[in-house]
C-alpha cells in the first residue's frame, strides 16, 4: 500500500471516527437538555449553536497560525454563503425535518445515501473522478454493511415500506443537499484553503439555522447546563476539526474516493454507542457490517489496472 493511500484511510477513517462520536454525544446531549425526539425546532437551535461555534473555533485557530484575521474576495464571500447553505442550513435542516418524521432504521438508511449521490454527481461535473464498477460494487457493498447492521430491527418490523414527503422525502433532499455541496466544495477548494472556507460556511449556514430554528420555537428555550455546555463544545471542535480535513482530502484524493468512507460512520456509531449505552449491544450483525464497509472502501479505492482505464466506467460515453 501507497504511503498516499494509507494517509487517506487514516485520515478519512478518523473522520468517520469523529463523527460517528457524535451519534453517542448527541444523545447525551438531549438527554442532558430532556429534549424530546420530536422537539424539531430546537433541535435546530442546538444545530445552528453548535455549527456557529464550529466556525468561531476556526476564526481563533486561524488567527492563531496566522497571526492575522481571516479575509476573503466579496465575490468569493457569496459562493462561500452558497456552500454554507447547501452544507449546513439545507442539509440539517432537512435531516432534523426528516428524522423527526420516519422511522430510526429508514432514517439511517436513507441518510447514509449520501456516498451514492456524490459519486454520480462527481462523475458528471466533476473532471477525472469517473464512475467505475469498482466504485459501484464498492457502494454497493457498503450500501449493503448498512443494511446488515440494522437487521434485527428490519426483522422486527422497525423498517416500513411506506414513504412521505415531509419524512423520506426530506431526508433524501438533505442527501442531494450533501452531495451537491461536497462538488461545489471541491472546486471552491482551488481558490481558498479548507479553513477559511468551512469557517465562513458555519457561521453564515449555522446564522440561517438559528433563524428558523427560533423562529419556530417562538424564542430560545434551552436550558443550557454545565454538560450540556461540555457535550455542545466537543461536538462543535468534532466538527470542526473533520469539516476541514475532510475537504482538504476531498480536494485531494477526489469527491468519490473519500465518500465511500460515510458508510463507516453508523457502523462506528453502533460500535461507540454499545460501549457507552447499557440498552445497545455490539452484535455480529455490526461486525459483519464493518467488514462490507471495510471491502466497499477497498474497491472503490482500488486503482484501475494499467491498460483497462478505458471502458471502464458503467456509464455509456455519450451519456457521461
């Protein structure tokens, strides 16, 4: 294995690792709030906290190793705002709106398309990350460790074939929102660093979700504890810190590559969450999980062989 490839599993891999720790910090996060499942609005609330103070931790980590505010071209501010409001306000926004109204096992399951999305998308608007049967088996198998971890609750009855708008709907709209912003993100990428661009697309998205989210709570009501306060600034240095890297190898390695590994945040999640929760256990369905994962994100990283890079791709030319 390349000395490349293996900075971008560990890397991309202690993305995943980051944000799956944030499934286990949410929850206690609500429970530290009583926030109830279905309390959508301030959920957007704590949302928009959390992403803006994301974006405050980069303005002081950039003002640190520069010694200088952050600036940036007017012109290049508005495509930032764009960004920000596909990256943050329209996919939470939907994701909040989605869960709120489908079921655990679907919600993760839809929500976990996003790789799908972006390697379509990135095959079509984005130049030499092509589509390849090695990316579609590799989706295909990390698709299907997603399905296995969540057997027991399908074979329960916890997955419904019925579909709405506002629940399904919503959740495969915050999946395009992803995805449209991981393309967007990476070519604004030639032209400002990781840090400048995810610290302004917080604080300008998180802005908008804090608007809706008080406008439809009529006001602020969160009582902010102690470990509430805690859990919310962990979660937001998390996202801040994989934010940044995360785009720096997308802008890297390409949009597909890197995607392929948000497959391996619900199965972390479900890791994390049966060591911190006496009520979830870590079944051989998880483990089984972690190795279709595990196999997608080989494929799909695996080099095409020499001689085979035409003719690949499972997209007629004239299509693409």
């Amino acid at each position: 294995m390349s000395k490349k490839n293996l900075n971008l599993i560990l890397q991309a891999g202690f993305c995943a690792l980051l944000w799956a720790t944030a499934i286990p910090t949410l929850k206690f996060t609500y429970a530290a709030l009583q926030m109830p499942a279905d309390d959508f609005f301030n959920r957007m609330v704590l949302a928009g906290m959390r992403f803006f103070l994301s974006g405050v931790l980069l303005v002081l980590f950039h003002m640190y190793k520069t010694r200088k505010a952050p600036r940036v071209d007017k012109s290049l501010l508005r495509q930032i705002l764009l960004f920000g409001i596909l990256n943050t306000t329209l996919q939470y926004l939907f994701f909040y709106m989605g869960t709120a109204n489908t079921g655990a096992i679907k919600a993760v399951l839809l929500d976990t398309s996003k790789p799908l999305f972006v390697v379509v998308l990135a095959h079509y608007f984005t130049k030499g990350d092509r589509l390849s049967w090695n990316k579609v088996l590799g989706l295909a198998l990390g698709f299907a460790g997603i399905l296995v971890a969540n057997l027991e609750g399908i074979g329960a009855g916890g997955l419904s074939l019925s579909s709405t708008w506002i629940g399904e709907g919503s959740l495969i709209a915050s999946s395009l929102a992803n995805a449209v912003a991981v393309i967007y993100g990476k070519h604004l990428m030639g032209r400002v660093s990781s840090v400048v661009m995810n610290m302004y697309q917080f604080l300008l998205g998180a802005l908008l979700l804090l608007v809706i989210g008080l406008a439809g709570a009529g006001g602020f009501h969160l009582q902010m504890t102690g470990p509430a306060v805690l859990l919310l600034t962990y979660s937001a240095l998390l996202s801040a810190v994989a934010f940044v890297v995360w785009y720096k190898l997308i802008h890297t390695y390409g949009a597909s590559r890197v995607a392929i590994y948000v497959f391996l945040i619900p199965v972390f999640g479900s890791i994390l969450s049966s060591l911190l929760f006496p009520e979830e256990n870590l079944t051989a369905h998880i483990l089984l999980s972690l190795l279709l994962v595990s196999a997608g994100v080989v494929l799909v990283n695996k080099p095409p062989k020499k001689g085979h890079e035409k003719g690949t791709s499972p997209v007629p030319e004239g299509q693409a």
